[in-house]
C-alpha cells in the first residue's frame, strides 16, 4: 500500500504479556512476495517478545477492497493472549471517474496541474478485451466487464482528446519518461476505440458504436495526415503545435 500512503503511516503493532511494539525495523522484517503473484509475503520477529508474524496482503484489481492475512507464532512456549493493532491511514488518488490511478507519476509540471496517466493503457486495455472475446467468443466475460470498463474506459478516451486535432491529450508514453503526445498512445487509443465500436455492437448499442467510431476515425485521419507530413514518417509526440 505504499502508493497509496501519501506520506501517511500505516502500522501494525503486536501486544503480548502487557507490553507492545510496533512492527518497525527491530522486528527485522523480510519482505517478498507469494510466488508467481502480487500478494506481499512478510515475516518478522521480535526475540524480546517471543513472537513472530507471517502476514500477507493485496489490493483488489477491481474493487475497493484490501486484504491482509496475519499469522502469529508464539516462540514462548506456553498459552498467551495477543492483540493486533492497525493504525491505516490510506489516501487513494485515482482518475476523475473515482477509479484507482497510478501515482508514481508528478501530478504537476511547473505551474500546471497534470493528469498522471499512460492512456495508452486505457487503450490497450479494451484492445485486448475484444482480442479475447473475438477469440473464445465467452459472452460471460463481456457481460461482467462492458458496462463498468469498456463503456466508461471508451467514454474517456472519446472527452480526453484536443479540441483543436482531435488526437488524445497529452499523457505519459509508455516507457513513463516523457509527457506529451505519442506514437504509440495515439495507436493505442484508435485500436481501443474500435475495440468498444464492436462491443458496442454486439451488445446492440449501436448509436454508442458509431460515436467511439467516429472518434476513433477522427484520430486515424489526423496521425495518417501527419505521418505523410512528417519528415520520419511518422509522429513521436507533439508539443505546443509542433509534431
């Protein structure tokens, strides 16, 4: 959860035979992960207090949701009573939507207020949703994601665009070093787009459809024209009108 501490502490702390202490570096704690996932795998031990913890946690990918799994092993030897105590202080940022954001990312720039994102993730997202439903053709799995990811994924996508070009605002590429407009998330957001342009078809919404295609070719018209311009062939980002 260190992404979303915002410089806030979260403890745990472990009472024992009238005396407490919070988990901190005199517990000398190892820190790891369970294999072949992203639930934290930590242990530690206080030798003073006869005591050690095994504890594992995760974050949701979907829902607001942490868990946190703790196992207590008394080195004692005999019967004792133990009493955990969380002090969490958690500040979630995220993306207008209220949905969970990356936060590694300056939200300024100077005088200016920044959306820390990589849209090209947003796009590649739903790219790969109908990649896998034009492939195993599971109308389950589309059901459970198109009305809270595809539509509110592409419904961004289609408001996050310049006015004046029509291609996506400028964000993070996706080797998170520069901010502008890319290559890359431009292709990301077109493919994304198409990808809900056939959701929105299949599930009968066809008015739906044909705005997330009308943005999506609104995107193309603009990047061809600029490939042809462009004297490499292609465009690696804009900034302040020049590609």
């Amino acid at each position: 959860m260190e992404n979303h501490t915002a410089g806030h502490r979260n403890r745990l702390g472990v009472w024992v035979d009238g005396r407490f202490s919070w988990v901190d570096r005199e517990w000398s704690p190892g820190l790891g992960y369970l294999d072949e996932s992203l639930v934290s795998s930590v242990s530690a031990g206080h030798p003073a207090l006869e005591v050690r913890l095994s504890c594992s946690d995760a974050v949701d990918y979907e829902e607001p949701v942490y868990i946190k799994r703790i196992v207590i092993e008394n080195l004692a030897g005999r019967e004792r009573e133990f009493r955990l105590f969380f002090n969490h202080d958690l500040h979630i940022r995220g993306y207008p939507d209220g949905s969970l954001g990356s936060s590694w990312h300056p939200w300024v720039q100077g005088e200016a207020r920044l959306l820390p994102i990589q849209e090209d993730g947003t796009g590649l997202v739903l790219w790969a949703l109908w990649s896998h439903f034009d492939r195993y053709r599971d109308i389950e799995f589309a059901a459970a994601h198109y009305e809270h990811m595809v539509k509110r994924c592409a419904d961004f996508m289609v408001s996050c665009r310049d006015g004046e070009t029509g291609l996506p605002l400028p964000s993070y590429d996706l080797w998170e070093e520069r901010w502008g407009i890319h290559t890359f998330t431009v292709a990301a957001v077109h493919a994304g787009l198409r990808a809900a342009e056939r959701f929105s078809l299949f599930f009968g919404e066809k008015a739906r459809a044909e705005a997330y295609a009308r943005a999506a070719g609104e995107i193309k018209a603009v990047e061809d024209r600029l490939s042809v311009e462009s004297d490499i062939g292609g465009i690696a980002r804009y900034e302040r009108g020049a590609y």
